[in-house]
C-alpha cells in the first residue's frame, strides 16, 4: 500500500492553521465594529482609521524580516501577537491612541502569520499539484471566517459581552501552536522528501532566488501589484463596512442586524470555499491568467449587488452573497500561484514580501477613504460605486498580464542540463 504524501498532511495542517490565524481574526472583527460606535462613540472614519495607519508604518516589516526566517517559525510569533492584540480590544477604554497601538500589533501578527508563510510552505512542498493544495489550504480561511460572526463572535457576546468575546478570539488563536509544531514542516528537504513526492533521481535543482531589483524591472510584477492591490482593496472595503452598509439601509434592530450580519459572512465565506476549489483545480489546467482574469471580473460585477439588500429582501442577500464570495475565495488565493508562475517559487517570498503589504494598504486605506467618502456624500450609494469601480480597474490590470509566466525555477534550471545530455 502506497504511504501518503506527508505533503499533503501540512496542507491539512495548514488549513486549520491559516483558518485560525486568519479567518476567524480578520473576518469576525467588523463584527464589533457597531459596538464601539455605541459604547466609545467614535465615527466610522475612527474605527477604519487604525488599519490602514498600522498597514502603512509596517511596510518595512514583510521585506525586511519574512524572508529570513523559517515560515513556522513566523506562523507561532505572528499568532501570539494577534492573540494579544484582541485580548487588548476587549480591555482598552475609549482612547484611540490604545486602539490603533494595537492595530500595529496586529497588523505585525498577520503579516507572520497570514498568507506569506502558509503560501511559502505550501509551494515548497508542490509543484505539479500546488493549485489544489493552495486552495485546500485558503479553504481554511473560508470556513473558519464563514464561522467567525455567526458561530464564535455573535455567540460569544450574547455570553460575556463584546469585550469578553474579543478576549475569547484572542485566546482561540493557542490553538495554532500544537499544530505548527508537531505537524508543520517548512519543506519537504527537511523530512528527506522531495516536491510531490518525486524519488531524489527524477527531482530537478532548485535554482537561486531572485532579488527584489530583478522583480522591479519585471512588467509583469507591476500589473499583479496592481491588479491585486486595486481588487483586495475593493473586497477590503466591501467586508470592513458590509455591517454598516446593512445598519443604513434599514437593520436598526441589534439583534437582527448582528444575525443578517453573521447571515451574510458565512455564505461569503463558505461560497468563498467553492470558488477557491474550482478556481484551484482550473488554474492547474488552464492558463492563470484567464482563471485570474474571470474571477476579478466578478468581483467586481457583484459588488453593486450589495446596494440591493434591505430587510426582507432575502433573495438579494443570498445572491450578492453566494456570488461575491465566490470571487473573492479565488482571488487571494490565485497572487501567489501567479507569482510563483511569473517569478518562480524560489522567489516567491520576496516577491508577496513585496505584493503583500502593497495589497494590505489597498486593504485598509480604502475602507478608510470609503468612510470619509460616506460622510462627504451622506450615504454608501456612491461610495459603493467607487469601490466597483476600483475593482474593476484591477481585473484589467490583471487582463494586461502576459499570458504565461516564467517556467517553475526548479525546471527551468534543469534545462541546462537537459540539453547537455541530449548533445
């Protein structure tokens, strides 16, 4: 009997970690949003302000310091300190200073905890199978933030108050160390074990990553930083004010905002799922591009939908919901598949070092400037238009990129030899 590739059980490992790190975290924290504005009484521009400020003073964090550690290593400090950012949450007062200390806090812990060292690991360990492996591994995301309003954050506040359960998110983030350090393994060579499992005879050399001026000089670096910074700051904008859009347009009762709320993250997030294993399994056979492509394309088409949904009208809710997380489960998930295409997978922790945090400012800057354009208009309707049209700008960047990307490192530097042999 065939002994199963441990790849693959990092890959289950990892979809309990990433779900942990990330999904329950970033999703399940606008569900408090409402509550500061009752309990502190800050505006939206306060509350969105602490992202982006944090986002922009951490650039220098992903460049700087991921690429030279061990990614399990990242995953258990980075956890820690997402941990105790919410313990902080759910003890600060109403000062802001407090509030967007703790921001950096968290900011630092996704950064080494979140996508960078999940899709590092992840690509070390594949090269035939990587897009359903990837996609396995952001399905974590998508169940656990699918869970994060309705199933841990909405339960929890009806027991202890909305401060006990950002203590209680904080805490749940423990739950990742037993795995990181008894299942994780950064790399196959680690466990004497190759890529997919090959036999050491028919596996290829790795060659030398890339620098970052190599990826600067790159056109195709430029559009994928584009294109992933416009979408990702659309759908950032669409998750971190989804509550308040809902409060506007008529969910004024607590209780039935929370649920519609809660409602409305699991069906992004569990469609998110779906989208990120068609997605995964087409971008193994078709060209990333048009993959890519289509799924940005939908984004945005989905993000006015939003403006649809009041009370009672359920059927908007399900279809703006089931549609936009489709789009966005692939949408993350495909930046490092087409990196590691572009740049190869030797160079792709410098090049989502770099990706990243651009994508992180769009993620966090335009929930920010869509609050001042509330307050400037006096409602979402055009902001939200704003957001689609924002989105739409990066499917067209991503439209721009070449349609294939530089062969996988490991294979391209065999070829050398390949030849050599053949003469």
């Amino acid at each position: 009997m065939q002994k199963t590739f441990y790849g693959w059980w990092v890959t289950l490992a990892t979809f309990f970690t990433f779900g942990l790190a990330v999904g329950i975290p970033y999703y399940g924290g606008p569900f408090f949003y409402d509550y500061y504005m009752q309990t502190f009484g800050w505006t939206r521009a306060d509350i969105t302000l602490g992202f982006p400020i944090a986002a922009t003073f951490t650039l220098w964090v992903g460049p700087l310091l991921v690429h030279r550690f061990s990614p399990r290593r990242l995953i258990l400090v980075g956890t820690a300190m997402t941990g105790l950012a919410f313990v902080g949450f759910g003890t600060m007062g109403g000062g802001l200073g407090l509030y967007y200390g703790l921001w950096f806090l968290y900011i630092i812990g996704y950064i080494f905890s979140g996508p960078i060292p999940h899709q590092v690991i992840i690509s070390q360990w594949f090269r035939k199978h990587r897009g359903k492996a990837m996609a396995i591994a952001y399905l974590g995301v998508g169940v656990f933030g699918g869970l994060s309003a309705k199933f841990v954050a909405k339960p929890l506040t009806d027991l202890f108050g909305f401060q006990g359960a950002l203590i209680a998110i904080g805490s749940l983030m423990l739950l990742v160390w037993p795995i990181t350090l008894f299942v994780l393994r950064d790399r196959p060579a680690d466990m004497g074990l190759m890529p997919d499992g090959e036999s050491s005879a028919t596996a290829l050399p790795p060659a030398a990553p890339r620098d970052f001026r190599y990826l600067l000089r790159q056109r195709a670096f430029w559009l994928l930083a584009l294109g992933s910074f416009a979408s990702i700051g659309a759908i950032g904008s669409v998750n971190q004010h989804m509550k308040l859009v809902f409060l506007e347009q008529g969910y004024t009762d607590q209780d039935q905002l929370d649920t519609v709320f809660g409602n409305a993250t699991m069906m992004i997030l569990w469609s998110s799922i779906g989208g990120r294993l068609f997605m995964g399994w087409a971008a193994d056979r078709f060209p990333k591009k048009y993959v890519m492509s289509i799924t940005y394309a939908l984004v945005a088409g989905t993000i006015p939908l939003l403006l649809t949904v009041h009370p009672g009208s359920e059927i908007s809710l399900y279809v703006f919901a089931v549609l936009f997380g489709f789009g966005m489960g692939a949408d993350y998930m495909l930046i490092p598949l087409m990196a590691a295409e572009h740049f190869g997978v030797n160079t792709l922790a410098r090049s989502m070092a770099i990706i990243l945090p651009t994508d992180t400012i769009g993620q966090t800057w335009f929930p920010y400037l869509v609050s001042i354009l509330h307050g400037a208009v006096g409602g979402y309707k055009y902001a939200m238009l704003a957001v689609f049209g924002l989105a739409a700008l990066g499917a067209l960047a991503i439209v721009m990129l070449p349609k294939h990307g530089q062969k996988d490192e490991s294979v391209s530097s065999a070829e050398p030899q390949r030849m050599a042999v053949k003469r």
